[in-house]
C-alpha cells in the first residue's frame, strides 16, 4: 500500500544476567560491523606503508632466513630431514598465528577504550575481527608454503603431506582458540593491572623456545620431555609438521589432551571477558 511505512526492528540492549550469557544473535546482527573492523585494522596496520600487504610476506621470510642462518648455520640443529628454509618458515607461520591471537585478544579492551565507551555493540565483535584478519594473514603465508613446498618437490626432496592433513583445518583451529582464550583471559586482568602488558611479549618470546619452532621434539633431550609433554603448543606444532610434510613424530593421545585443554582454555578466555566488560569502562 501506498504511504506505508516499512517495518522497523525494535532491539533492546539489556545487561547480561549471567557469565554464559553470550548472545551470538547479537554477534550475527553485527556482521557488517565486524566487516568494518577488519578493515579499520587493515588501513591501520599498512597505511603510509611502502611495500602495505607485502609485509605479510616479507616479515615471515626474513624471520625464516635469519632462523636459518642462526639456526641451522650456526647452531646446526637438525631438521628431521626437512629442507631448512621449508621447515623453518611452517614453524614461523604457525607461531605468528598463535602470537598475534593472544597479543591482539590481549588488547580488547585498553585499544578499544575510546570506541567501546561511546557506543553499544558486542565487544566480542573486536576479537572476532582480530581473529579474521589474522587468519586472512595465515591464508597468505600458506600460500607462500605452499610454493616453498612445490620448489622443494620439483627439486625431488622426499616431503610430503600425510592422510592427516585432512585434519589441518582442526590443528589451525586449536591454534586460534588457544592464543584467543589466553588473549581474553589476559584482557580482563590487564584493564586492571596495566604493567602485565610488559610481561606478554617477555612470555611469548620465552614460550617460543620451549616449543618446537625452531627444532623438532627429536633434538629435545630426554631430560626435557616432561617440560615439553606440558606444553599445550608443542603437540600441536609437531602434528602440523608431520600432516604437512610427512616428518616427526607425537602422540595423539597427547595431542587430544592438548585439543581438550586449548578448547577449555577458550571457554574460560569468554567467561572471564563477560565478566569484564560489564565494569571495564569505569577502571580504564
């Protein structure tokens, strides 16, 4: 009919009433939002860059040359067969997927003080948007290996991927949930006491070499083992390994513990955010 008016939606924005109150309509409506936020986080990150996306790139291959170098020239550690720059360069990608996770996660709330405190939205909608441009920066490097991986085979070196890469998507995962659990949980702690920022890349850098990045588990003495069984990282960055590239070795029951653990590990990274946001605006 002539002049009338198109419906409108009427959303009530109500306090959450209870920490497993996560309201993912809420985060679906707000698709559009985390559209804009991925490319905020875009403009921001390569604007009045010379070489802009490029350094998506450039970043891993440089880190993977100097790991050669320092690695694999000096210290002559050992590969487990894999051509260095190829082995060098996965463990370098996976890594920086789980940091930027647990570092942007990290910053909710203190980078986004200014935005959060003018206007209602989904605060997880942020996290979201971190994680979606991480992934879209992994989806990049991968490609990179995969041409590494092409040259290396073309050159007739014996890698090759396992049946298990079919389970890649699900290491990736464990990936992102565990370095966003932990980025959430350190989230909610550091709107209060703002030094344990200083701590989180202390702690990165020192965690890195407790985990296989840059060497296999098989150049890990035995007196170690118990140290690197606790590391949740360490299954899942040898699994990557050897479903792409047919080298290494873990146990899966290991490696279920560590999936259990890093999904847990989620969860409580999104209670301890419900929690925080309804009082995090009056601390900061």
């Amino acid at each position: 009919m002539l002049g009338k008016k198109p419906a409108t939606e009427v959303i009530i924005i109500e306090p959450k009433r209870s920490l497993f109150d996560f309201r993912f309509g809420e985060l679906f409506r707000s698709r559009e939002l985390i559209q804009n936020l991925i490319r905020r986080d875009f403009v921001t990150v390569y604007k009045q860059t010379i070489l802009g996306p490029l350094w998506f790139i450039v970043n891993p291959l440089i880190t993977t040359g100097m790991y050669v170098f320092v690695f694999g020239r000096i210290a002559r550690l050992g590969t487990d067969g894999i051509p260095q720059p190829l082995f060098y360069f996965s463990g370098t990608m996976l890594w920086a997927l789980f940091s930027s996770c647990l570092q942007k996660s990290s910053d909710t709330f203190i980078n986004n003080a200014a935005l959060f405190g003018k206007i209602y939205f989904p605060r997880l909608a942020v996290t979201i948007s971190y994680i979606s441009t991480n992934l879209r920066t992994f989806g990049i490097q991968f490609g990179v290996f995969l041409i590494l991986f092409l040259y290396y085979s073309i050159r007739g070196v014996t890698v090759s991927p396992t049946l298990w890469a079919l389970a890649f998507p699900i290491l990736i995962l464990q990936i992102v949930a565990l370095g966003t659990g932990l980025g959430l949980i350190l989230s909610s702690v550091t709107t209060k006491y703002r030094d344990l920022r200083n701590l989180i890349t202390l702690g990165l850098n020192m965690w890195m070499y407790i985990t296989p990045v840059v060497y296999p588990i098989s150049e890990v003495p035995k007196r170690f083992e118990l140290l690197y069984s606790l590391n949740i990282l360490s299954p899942v960055m040898e699994l990557s390994r050897y479903v792409l590239l047919g080298r290494g070795s873990v146990s899966l029951e290991i490696w279920a513990i560590s999936f259990i653990v890093s999904c847990l590990t989620l969860l409580i990274g999104i209670l301890a955010f419900n929690r925080t946001e309804r009082t995090f605006i009056d601390v900061i």
